[in-house]
C-alpha cells in the first residue's frame, strides 16, 4: 500500500515538473513582444537576411502556417514545424514577422470566359475528404458545404474576381468570398488564424477586408441584420423614419432609396470589423502579441469603400479590432505622388492622414503605387529611385510605413538608412499639431457630402501643418489637444458629438464650421435645435460669416451653399480605373480625382481657400506652416507624449516620373511649439545625409512660443528634430 502511495506521489511530481517545463517553454516563447511603435517599423517585401540588413528593414515576412485544402495532415505538420523554426530564427535577430491571411474561397472555371459554379471552388473537395483530419483546427464538419458560405447577390448569383498582374491577361483562376456571417465560415477562418497563429508569427493582414458590393443576402444575413436593427435602431426612430418598427418583417435593401439602405450600409462595416474582432480573439489565444490588420483597398476613396465594400476604416481603427492598418490606396500611375506631366502636385498626404487618425496611432502600413515595370512606362534606376523615396517619404511624414513591392532601388536603401540612423528621435512620435480637421465617414454613408479631405489638401497646399481626428477622438479627451478644430461641412452630428464640440470651445477652443453642419442627428433625421448654432445665440446658423467668444474659447461660422452641381468631379467610371468598385463620383466630390489629383472644384476650392485663411487670422500667426508659398513642398509635425521634442517633415513633391528632382531652396519654416515648451535646439536634414545643428529665432505669440528657421536644401525628404525644454 505504501509503495503504491509513493509511485502515485513520483508519478504527480514527474506531471507537477512535465507542467512546470511546459509553462517554462511557454513563458521563453512568450518573451518576444514585437514593438507596436510606428517609428521601429520599416518594413521589408522580402525575408533575406542580406536584404533585410543592407536597407536597414525591421519588419518583414515570415512562415506561416499551409492552406488546410492544399496540404495532407502530415504535411500540414511538417510546415507547420518549420514555420515556428523560420520564425523564431527571425525572431532571434530582431525582426518583427507579419503573414498574408486571404479570406477568399479559391476556384477554378473552365476558362477565364466562363461563368464561375459554386462547385468549381477549391474547398469544397476539402470539406467531401480530407475536413476530419483538421477537426482539431476547425471543429465538427458542418451540415452545409462550402458553397453554402458563398457571398450572394439578390437573384443567388455570387461576385468572383480573377487577378492578374499589370498589363497581363487572367486565367482560369478566381477567388469569391465567404460571409461573415455565416457562422460555418466564421469558424473555419477562425481556425485558420489559430493556426497562422500557432506559427509565430506576430500578425497577419487579412485580405479582402470587405462584403462584395451588391451581397450578402443570405439567410444568416436577413435574420443578423433584423437583430441589429432592434438593437440600434430605436423604434421610434424607425417610425419616424421608414414608418414601421416592425423590423421582423422588413425586406432587404437593395439598393440606394430603399428602405433601411443607410442602416444597412452601416451594418455591413459593422459586420466585418467584428469578424476581424473574433479571428483577433481567437488568434490572442494561441499568441497573446498577435496583431490583427485589415486590407482595405482606398484607389476610390475610404467613404466609398466603407459604402460600396463595408471596409469602414473607422470601425476597424477602434481599440480591441485591428492593431495596425494595412491598405492599398493606389491607382496606378494616377496616384504616384510626384509632379505630373501638368505640373500639378499628385499627393496622398490626406488620405495618410486620415489613416493615421483612424488608427488611433497605431502603425499605418500603405501600399500605394507598385515601384516596378510596366506601369511605370520608363523604369530606371533613376525612375525607381526617386519614385520609391517620394512614397517613402510621404508616409514616413504622415506617420506611416509604405510598402515595396518586387523593387527596392538604391533610393530607397538610402532613405531607409536615414530612417534607421534617426530611429531614436522618431520612436515615441504621434502626428499632430494645433490644428485638427474633423472627419467622418458617416457622412458618405448617409449619402451626404463633406469636405474634409478636399480640406486637409487645400491646407496642404497653402503650406499650414495640420492632422485629422475622427468622431470617437470627441469623446476620448484627445480634442483638447488642438487649439483649433475645423468641422468642414458635417451634415450629420449627433447631439453627444455637438456637445462635444461645445464644451470644447467654452474650455477654450477654437472651432471654425463650415456650412450647416449638425443639421441632422446620426440617424439622417433633421434636428430640433443645433447644439452647434447655439454657439451663436440662435436656434440655426447665421446667414453670413460670423465670429463669437463663447466661454473661453471663440467659434466662427462659415458660410456654404451647396450648389445644383454639388461641387462633383467628372472622373471614369468603373471599369476604367480597375475592378476593385466605383468611383461613387456621381455621388460624392470629396474623393481621390479631387484632393490626391488636384482637380477639386474651382467653386469649392476657392471657399476653403478662404476658409484656410481664416483659420490663420484667428489663431493670429500661431500657425506651424511654410513662410512662403512652395506648391510642391509639404509640412507636418510630430511630438511623442513625453513633449521632449517636435518632428517637422518636409516633403518635396517636385520629382517627375522619369525620377527628375528639383530641390526646394532656402525654405522658411514657422513652428508652434507646444504649451509651455521652448525650443532648446534645432538639427535638420534635407539630403538624407547627417543631421546637423540649425540657426533659429524664437518670438512668443500670446501663451505660445514661435521659432523660425530656414531649411537650405530639401531635396525629397527633409527631417527637423526640435529639442524641448
């Protein structure tokens, strides 16, 4: 009896110490923590070493774990043990590992001709055959079969795309895609990121972040939209609005002008940011660091694909969803920043900015014109160069990383390697200044115009450092930060967020409004009384421009008819641009064609023009800006939460597609300094070359302490870091 006691007491101590390895193990993979700061990563296109050292690149590509329908078990196993090898190697030396994750369903028709079948998808002689040797990922196998998961249109029918690179023709091959809310499918992305998880690896970015636009109408759609509806949608709204609140019974929307569309354009956002907020959770299980990143495509503009596709870059940017932002913004050569054969100034700088303010800080990774042949229609060494710093240098001034892909000419290496030596001072750092223009995406979604991109770009032009702030930072305290916020035509306002913005001025902000801006709450429902228009002693806004102290602080109405025209941009149409969705020009003007391309309406230019130079006259010359007028030169600032210094980026948008540069010369530059800071000195850089100490003047406006210096030389990029004190 006593031995037996003593074999069960070895045999618990030998558990008791398997356990405690167990958890040692554990606790040793657990010790890597990728750094989630925006001045650490530079991210790499390709994982080799030799390449990864010789640019300076910290964030690459890892292994990550096979297909379940392309591989046997053991071969599944196989990778997968390599995998944690690769990515543990990459680990050891530094780098941070991200991995592609699609949440396509891959097919294949009879030619590229053909009409896709639901049963010519990939997955479906998975799920007949092999689905139980992966019940450990991805549960019992379901009733239905995977051409039940399918996104559908109305009639049945389901959306394909077929890929092919630039200038070539597609196969046979398509991808369609899976609905989020269908719960079989749900769950087998769910084990699909479990095991990209199980890799190592630190995140994934999730392709095809959106819903198709046209679908889904499926049954498990129907009946999730009918739930949200009673949950989001007060029935007394819905009386108000649609005249019924017996949502039970409703119809699906089916296009713009239905009943409930607005509400389901909402909920389809909806939908996909809580997808990626599940495969988030799940992935957090197996890896506690893992990251979670969207692909949203934005050629067309973030109000339209947040319309058309569901990728509301405002959902996903939230705490708890995505933990950095991955998205393509390109368009060819119609978005390459640079000077055009017009001479005209081809920037991405709003929409990084809108990014940036989305994600809340988080890092901010774009993909936004492809450096390689044939699109570019003379690709030298010279052309690669210089088209490769520019992109580079435009998200590194907007607080973003930009993406090479296939190509990193020896420009690049260069700017990289300015970077990495001036890591130090960009760790820590958040996009800001005292000027904040407020954007919303629930404008485009109530099919309302607003101008805040077409704003952030005329500031630009004028050479006035500012950043945005979208409608959550109202409620988080971040408003504070700005001595002056621009509401540039906001239609729809909810009385929280008005109230918001009232506060804000009697605390002693500065607030400029455009047009009517509030006018309607969050449903689209006209409002009673305008919480904003009290700010000017009535119960609606002035006729003409006008200016009033209110509390501490000061708010100035601006003015704005919208014409018959509804300031519109004649642009292509679908089809001519490229496949991803619509341009939506026909129905928003504040898109790509407008603020990256400058060809913004001359009526509506020439308003926010004057609404640029008002903002200078109440802030009376506290304005971190250019001297003078350099339309192809760029400015923004930077400060890390401790204030121990000020970033100013200068972006030199005078560089041709043939990789042409003309230096900007002797630029005088103004900056604001942050409440109660001095500037204790000045190092700069145009030439990506060394930092060097810069002669400035200093001169307090008011509370605020202003400096001015002189950049000599900016060639693409140039870097001034400001000692605080």
């Amino acid at each position: 009896m006593h031995r037996f006691q003593r074999i069960i007491r070895s045999l618990l101590m030998q558990i008791a110490a398997a356990v405690v390895l167990l958890i040692s193990i554990a606790a040793a993979l657990n010790d890597w923590k990728p750094s989630t700061d925006w001045g650490h990563w530079r991210l790499g296109h390709k994982t080799d070493l030799e390449f990864l050292t010789k640019n300076n690149l910290t964030v690459t590509f890892g292994s990550g774990a096979p297909n379940f329908d392309a591989v046997t078990r053991a071969e599944f196993d196989e990778a997968m043990a390599k995998a944690k090898a690769f990515n543990k190697e990459y680990h050891d030396k530094g780098y941070i590992v991200l991995r592609y994750l699609s949440t396509s369903l891959n097919g294949r028709s009879e030619s590229n001709q053909d009409q896709p079948q639901k049963h010519q998808i990939n997955l479906l002689k998975f799920y007949n055959e092999r689905w139980q040797d992966f019940e450990d990922y991805l549960g019992p196998k379901p009733q239905q079969d995977p051409t039940n998961w399918i996104t559908v249109h109305p009639d049945g029918s389901f959306p394909h795309y077929r890929y092919a690179p630039y200038g070539q023709k597609t196969t046979a091959g398509f991808e369609t895609w899976g609905c989020p809310d269908n719960p079989d499918y749900v769950r087998f992305m769910e084990g699909k990121v479990r095991a990209q998880a199980e890799t190592g690896i630190d995140g994934s970015y999730v392709d095809w972040t959106h819903i198709a636009g046209g679908t889904c109408y499926c049954d498990y759609t129907k009946q999730n939209f009918v739930a949200y509806l009673k949950k989001n949608l007060p029935p007394q709204v819905g009386e108000r609005k649609y005249g019924t609140s017996d949502y039970d019974g409703i119809d699906l929307p089916q296009k713009r002008g239905d009943k409930f569309w607005m509400e389901w354009i909402i909920y389809r956002g909806h939908v996909v940011a809580e997808f990626h907020r599940r495969l988030r959770t799940v992935a957090r299980q197996y890896n506690p660091h893992f990251m979670i990143s969207g692909n949203v495509y934005g050629g067309f503009g973030f109000g339209p694909i947040a319309y058309d596709a569901a990728g509301n870059m405002e959902m996903l940017g939230r705490e708890g969803y995505d933990d950095f932002i991955y998205s393509e913004i390109q368009e060819f050569l119609d978005t390459a920043p640079r000077k055009n054969e017009a001479g005209l100034k081809i920037t991405n700088s709003p929409a990084l900015k809108f990014l940036t303010a989305a994600a809340h800080g988080k890092p901010v990774i774009v993909y936004a014109t492809e450096i390689t042949p044939p699109i570019f229609p003379n690709p030298t060494e010279k052309c690669l160069s210089g088209m490769a710093q520019i992109n580079i240098a435009e998200a590194a001034a907007n607080h973003a990383i930009f993406r090479e892909k296939r190509e990193t000419p020896p420009g690049a290496t260069q700017i990289y390697g300015f970077l990495s030596a001036n890591e130090k001072s960009l760790l820590g750092a958040q996009l800001t200044s005292n000027i904040a223009v407020l954007t919303s995406l629930h404008q485009y979604l109530a099919d309302e115009l607003s101008f805040a991109f077409s704003a952030s770009r005329v500031l630009a032009d004028n050479g006035i450092a500012h950043t945005m702030i979208v409608e959550d930072d109202l409620h988080s305290g971040k408003v504070a930060e700005f001595d002056l916020v621009l509401v540039p035509y906001l239609p729809l306002l909810s009385t929280r967020s008005q109230q918001a913005l009232q506060r804000y001025v009697e605390n002693g902000g500065t607030l400029v409004i455009l047009g009517n801006s509030g006018v309607k709450d969050e449903f689209n429902l006209p409002h009673e009384q305008i919480a904003l228009a009290g700010l000017f002693g009535g119960k609606e806004y002035p006729a003409k421009l006008t200016e009033k102290k209110v509390g501490n602080g000061r708010a100035c109405y601006i003015p704005l008819a919208i014409p018959a025209s509804r300031f519109l941009i004649p642009a292509k149409e679908k089809g001519e641009f490229t496949t991803f969705g619509p341009t939506m020009a026909n129905v928003f003007a504040d898109i790509p064609e407008g603020y990256t391309r400058s060809r913004i309406d001359p009526a509506l230019r020439e308003k926010l023009d004057a609404v640029e130079e008002q903002i200078t006259k109440l802030l009376d010359g506290r304005v971190t800006r250019l001297v003078d007028r350099r339309p192809y030169v760029e400015i923004t600032t930077m400060v890390p939460d401790d204030r121990s210094r000020m970033l100013v980026h200068l972006v030199n948008y005078d560089v041709t597609v043939d990789g042409e540069i003309t230096p900007a010369k002797n630029v005088n530059v103004q900056v604001t300094l942050p409440k109660g800071k001095k500037a204790k000195s000045v190092h700069f850089d145009g030439a990506l070359a060394q930092m060097r100490p810069l002669h400035f003047a200093s001169v307090k406006k008011g509370t605020a302490q202003v400096i001015r210096f002189q950049a000599d030389e900016v060639q693409i990029y140039g870097l001034a870091v400001i000692e605080l004190e």
